[in-house]
C-alpha cells in the first residue's frame, strides 16, 4: 500500500486540545442516546488522549470489540475496531481484534484474532491473566465492547440479558498494567464506569467497568475515527480517508452481521445509514486539515 504524507501544521498543546474538543462535540452533535447529556461528565481532550497513548505503540494492542445480539454480532463496534486496526498497523503497531463467537471465528481468516469464551467469574480471571500474559499488550482497547453490570451480569440497550452469549472482557482493563481505552454510546459498555452517576438519568442497566480514558459517541465506531483523526494528524497520512464504511459493512454484512437496532443484516449503524458515518468522516478531516473547510458562501 502507498502512503501519501501531508505536511500537517505542528499545533501547540492549546490547539491541540481545542482540535479534541472539536472533535468530542461532533461525535455526540445528534445525542442519539443521551452521550451529549454524558459528556460533561469526562475531562475535556479525552480524544487526545486516548490518541496519545496509541501514537508510539508499536508493539501489540489489543481491540475488544463484538456486541452479542441474537446469535451474531452488531455492525456497530466491530467497523470501528477494524479501521483502527488497519491505521494501527500503517503506523507499525501489530494490533489483535480480540472478541467471542462467533465474530471472532468469522474474523479469524484475515484479522489477528484473540477469542476468548463465557465462563464464571474465576475462568475470567485465568483467560484474562493467561492472555495478557502472552501479549504483552502496549494499551488495551474497547470498542462497543457489552460491560459488566454491577450485579456482575451484561445486558442490552433495551434491559434484556444476554450474560449467556457474552464472554468477557472487562477482565483485560481490570487486571492489565497496561494503559486502557474505551468507546460506548448508550451506557452499557466497557468503559461506562467512569461516568456511573451520568448514566443515572439514562433508561438502561449501566456497565460498572471502567477505564483510564473513556470516549462517548452517538455511534461507537465513530469513536474510533476520533482517535484515528489524531493519528493522521500526527503521522502525516490522512488515514481517515482511507477508512471505506461501505466496504467493511458489506464485509461484516458476509459474516452475518446485523444492526443493533433494527436486528437487520443490513448496511447500517445502529439503525443509521451509511452515508450518516461517511459524512462524520468528511467532517474529521476538515477540521483535521486533510480537506479544506466547505465554503459558507458556496
């Protein structure tokens, strides 16, 4: 793959933290499931970050991902995790998807894939222990990742258990030495501890599990981009155009992927069409200054 370097403008930590807030506001701007209401809770420039501690890693990151619904998995999470890992790994990082059945088996024939599997609270800790481990993981991150409960269950965004099909991964950020990132949009993923009394106002059971930097958005996967508009900023290479929604949804939409929302396989985030993901996109680049702003008067 060719790679084309833009000579970026070197920004001061003060334009560099004004660029996170940019970018945190867009990612809530339609407050589809109350983050906007959410974000005051975490410390502005959380995007940068949770940017930073990714921008010299090149050695093994790992990327939870996979939100059970039915007997597949949501489009939602796993576009993210997939443009990340590509982006991760132009930058020389060996980045590993690491999630349940059955993604973690469709993704297995072109991803690094790490499964782990449901089990009781002790067979958690062991795969967690054995895993990291091996791994040796330079940061941890999760992307729409379902989040253990404070009654140490996981549930959906309409109440409903799914503690059944949910292996875990809250065990990785909770017994890991290494820095931990996490992505939600709704309240009930990995990460959501950070923000429990936020989430008070919010119709759902709360994920308890925290993280040392947490990232809202109105769809999970564009948290990811978040992160990724700082890497392309920083390295010269606009990595965000090369991030192709339509593609990755079509090949997940292969695997038996559905909407989490509608329960359909179809092209969608979180009930979303794709054009509503590419125009996030376009937006991140502007203000990143890969694509130059639209012309008010135009």
């Amino acid at each position: 793959m060719t790679i084309t370097r833009f000579n970026t403008e070197v920004a001061s930590a003060e334009e560099e933290l004004a660029l996170s807030r940019r970018i945190e506001d867009l990612l809530v701007e339609r407050n589809l499931r109350g983050m906007k209401q959410v974000q005051p809770a975490l410390e502005p420039g959380y995007c940068l970050r949770a940017a930073k501690v990714l921008r010299d890693c090149r050695g093994t990151i790992l990327i939870g991902t996979g939100f059970p619904v039915v007997d597949t998995f949501e489009t939602d999470g796993p576009v993210g995790a997939l443009a990340l890992y590509h982006s991760l790994e132009a930058l020389g990082a060996e980045p590993i998807i690491v999630c349940g059945a059955p993604i973690s088996r469709a993704l297995a024939a072109k991803y690094r894939v790490h499964e782990i599997r449901v089990g009781d609270h002790d067979e958690r800790e062991l795969e967690a222990k054995l895993a990291l481990g091996y791994f040796q993981p330079e940061a941890i991150i999760s992307i729409e990742r379902p989040g253990m409960a404070s009654d140490g269950g996981y549930y959906n965004m309409r109440g409903e258990s799914i503690s059944e099909r949910t292996a875990c991964f809250d065990t990785f950020l909770l017994d890991s030495d290494c820095p931990t990132i996490a992505i939600g949009d709704g309240g009930n993923e990995i990460g959501m501890g950070n923000v429990s009394e936020a989430l008070r106002a919010l119709d759902i059971v709360p994920a308890a599990t925290g993280c040392d930097e947490l990232i809202v958005a109105d769809v999970s996967n564009w948290g990811a981009y978040g992160i990724i508009a700082f890497l392309s900023r920083w390295s010269g290479v606009d990595l965000l155009a090369m991030i192709k929604p339509v593609q990755i949804l079509q090949y997940l939409s292969a695997l038996g992927s559905v909407d989490g929302v509608t329960r359909v396989n179809e092209l969608t985030e979180d009930g979303l069409v794709v054009d509503e993901g590419e125009a996030l996109l376009l937006q991140l680049r502007r203000v990143s200054g890969f694509e130059p702003p639209v012309d008010a008067d135009s």
